[in-house]
C-alpha cells in the first residue's frame, strides 16, 4: 500500500536478471523494401529460429543472440523468393543462419545514445552476421513490455545487403531493407 492506502501494482520497466529464451512462435521479423528500379514495394518476412538474451545487474551488462532462418525468406512471389535464396542472394545452402549478437547492450551503443527509462537503451548496437559477413548493426527500440517472466520487444533497422555481398540485380532490387522486429522473450 502506499501512503494514500491504496494497493498499486507497478509493472517492471527491466526485466530481472537472468536467462531467457527467445520465443520463435510468439516473435517475428518483416522488411519492406522495393523492387523493379524502386518503382513497386516488396513486403516480405523470415522466421525467427530462436535465440537467448541474458539479463544482467546492471542491465546494460546484459547481452543479446537472435537467430534467423534464412531460408524463410517470403514475399508471397514464389520466383522472387527462390532466387533470393539461390546462390546469387542470400546462398542459404551455405550460410543457413542469420544471426545479430550484441554483449554489453549499454556500452555498445554510441556515444550520446538517448536511453529509455531505467537505464534501459533506447539502441542496442551489435553485429549482424549474414552470408558469412559480419558488419555492425544498431537496433532502435520502439517499444518494451516487461511482464514477471517474459518480456516484448520491438525494434526498427535499416539495413544495406550490399553491405554484405548480397550485390546481385543492383538497381532491379532494392539495395536497402526497413526491418521491424518483435521479439518475445521467456524465463529460462
């Protein structure tokens, strides 16, 4: 009770210290990019595999593995999405993983990064790991519900395929995709 005598629950901003478990039916990944010379809009999605996020005290101690299938890659065009996974694109019969890690989420971030409320980042930066290629990625938080055992999270990036040699039909497709995640977290 506080002061006035009233019984207030308030929900956690952080989630407690611990392992949790990526939740591959509850958690998703879409992209938007565009196609034919930038003239039409792709919407497309891959399947989240799994992965795990360790919270630490502090909780910028904490630390991020996200998986993705690769072979997953959909845009509701058969062709368009055999092709992207063929050797000329994403080559998912050599590199069948996509995988963002990121170790010490709070110091990872660049210099003046705006954190949300409770310490908690309002970027993650990591690297992402795609076609056997490692760059740097920053992940912008948009939005965290944290509940006793699980927590939501959703993220907004950009990313360059070219980046990661991912440099077939430049100008026919897009160089650039808009992805938004949303990840939901389990106590391990």
């Amino acid at each position: 009770m506080d002061a006035t005598g009233d019984n207030h629950t308030t929900a956690p901003t952080t989630p407690r210290p611990g392992r949790y478990a990526v939740d591959p039916a509850r958690s998703s990944l879409s992209f938007r990019t565009r196609h034919l010379f930038g003239l039409l809009p792709v919407h497309g999605t891959f399947a989240v595999r799994g992965g795990t996020v360790v919270v630490a005290e502090p909780f910028t101690a904490s630390s991020v593995r996200a998986e993705v299938d690769a072979d997953s890659f959909r845009t509701g065009h058969t062709g368009r999405d055999t092709a992207v996974r063929s050797p000329r694109f994403l080559d998912t019969g050599r590199h069948p993983l996509i995988t963002f890690t990121a170790e010490n989420i709070g110091t990872a971030a660049p210099a003046g990064t705006v954190t949300a409320d409770e310490g908690r980042p309002a970027t993650i930066a990591g690297t992402l790991t795609a076609c056997g290629v490692s760059q740097p990625l920053t992940l912008a938080i948009g939005h965290a519900e944290v509940l006793a055992d699980a927590f939501t999270v959703r993220a907004r990036t950009r990313i360059d395929r070219t980046a990661f040699g991912v440099t077939a039909s430049r100008g026919l497709a897009g160089r650039h995709l808009d992805v938004t995640l949303e990840i939901r977290c389990v106590r391990a």
